[in-house]
C-alpha cells in the first residue's frame, strides 16, 4: 500500500489526535477508530452495533471502496481527498423510533455548521440529506437501522479535485477545494462536525427527539435550500410530485404545494431543484 505521506497535500487522520480532543467522559464519542481503508464504513458500524457495541463509536476511512448513498448509488473518493466516516447512535428509550428520521437531517446540520465555519463557502441543504455547495453536491448522509441502533454514514468531498470526481446524472459533483474553500484540512472539518453531532444530537434525545423543542427544526429550515423552490420529486414507490417546497415540518417531511393548490407530504424520495 502507497504511503499516506506521498500526496502532501493530503496528510493522513491521527486517530491519537482526534481521540485526545474528542473523547472525554463528558463527551458523546467513546473510540475514533481511523481506517486506512474498508469497504464501507456503514457496514463496519451496523456490524458493530449488532456485536453490542455502545453508542459513540466513529468509524472513519481514509479509503473506502465499497461505499454506499441512498438506492445502494455508489460514493468513492481518492485516498485520503474527503471525508467519509459512520457513527453509532442508540437514541432509544428516550426518542420513540418514530423519531429516527431525524437524525440525517441532524447530521446534515452539523455537517452545514462544521463546514460553514471551517473552510468558509456558501453552502446549503438540499432535502433530505445533501450538501450543496455553490450549484455541486459536496457531500451525502445515509442513515440506516441496525437492530436498536442508527448507523449515520457521511460522505464529503473535500480536497478532491475536477478529474477525479465521478460521473453524476443530477447535480454535478464538488468539492470544498474547488468551490474556493479557506480551507481543506480535515483535521480540523472532522473535529467540527463530531462536536456539532454531539451537540445537536444531545438536545434532541433531552427533547424527546422533539426537532422543535430542540431549536433543529428552525436551524435546519434556515439551512434548507430547498424550501421556496420549485421541484420535482420521485416517490421510492415510483410516480412523483410536482410544485413548490413550502417547508420541512416537525416530522422532518417536506411539505409540497402542487399547482392544483393541494399539500402534499413526502418522507421519503429523490429531490430535483427545478429552478
């Protein structure tokens, strides 16, 4: 295997590091565990989760070659150019499960903040778990259930460059270093993001996995670059609606408003921002 140090534009994770700064008996996270690389980092978690390991556990890959979007739609990056990581979240008994659905929307704002703060660039949400950056999809979330567990895995492009995105037949791909970022160190991205996890993710489960109680609904809504544009959405059963997204609501549903006047509630389907 090539050494992490040939591309110094690209330095490796420090699993040390980032357990010194993260993992604390106060914090959420109990063990970093950074992988030069792995199939997928979801799978790695959910296998976890179902051996019985406790909430906390990060996942991270420097190389992952085998992962997974939403619709099983593959997601790959060179060595060490994103970012692409799963954590183990167990927010039961507190939140009923009907509340999960949540929680990528929960990482999506703090993927938003993290990478807002850190590398500088104008970024906003596209419904229900993109990263848009400039008019290009930075990053993906899958969350997924692993017995009494959510596995939430994030992908985001950071340092890499045009010819090495892939091929995308919606939006084009992005990254941070090619939209103008201040900065493209993931050190520093990653450490954000697990705080602003922890953050958000601990007034959620105090809530009742209440998004409004817990202040979640109002930031996601902010940072919802869906909301007031016209769209096309495709149902997972098939069909699909047409009209303006008006808002997210408390279930974490968009709400649509089709040209007839009807509402329409979607929990689930592919988002397309027709203008």
């Amino acid at each position: 295997m090539a050494s992490p140090y040939t591309d110094l534009d690209r330095p490796p994770l420090s699993s040390r590091g980032l357990e010194r700064a993260l993992v604390t008996p106060e914090s959420l996270w109990t063990r970093i565990d950074v992988r030069a690389e792995t199939a997928s980092t979801n799978a790695d978690v959910a296998a976890a989760a179902m051996r019985g390991e406790p909430e906390g556990l990060v996942v991270v890959a420097e190389r992952q070659t085998a992962g997974r979007g939403r619709r099983d739609r593959q997601w790959t990056s060179p060595p060490r150019a994103g970012l692409t990581l799963s954590v183990l979240l167990r927010p039961g008994p507190a939140v009923p499960t009907g509340g999960y659905g949540w929680l990528p929307l929960l990482a999506g704002v703090a993927l938003l903040e993290a990478v807002q703060r850190v590398a500088e660039v104008e970024a906003g949400l596209k419904w229900p778990n993109d990263l848009l950056v400039g008019k290009g999809k930075c990053a993906g979330i899958l969350a997924e259930v692993a017995g009494d567990a959510v596995v939430v895995g994030i992908g985001l492009n950071v340092s890499t460059r045009a010819d090495e995105l892939p091929e995308t037949t919606g939006l084009p791909a992005t990254s941070l270093k090619l939209a103008g970022a201040a900065s493209a160190d993931r050190d520093p991205l990653l450490r954000a993001l697990l705080r602003g996890i922890a953050g958000w993710y601990g007034g959620w489960r105090d809530a009742g996995g209440d998004a409004e109680l817990a202040g979640l609904l109002a930031a996601y809504r902010r940072g919802c670059s869906t909301i007031g544009r016209e769209v096309r959405v495709l149902l997972p059963g098939g069909g699909e609606i047409r009209g303006e997204a008006t808002a997210v609501d408390g279930d974490g549903q968009l709400v649509i408003r089709s040209a007839d006047g009807g509402t329409h509630r979607v929990s689930a389907g592919d988002v397309l921002h027709v203008r």
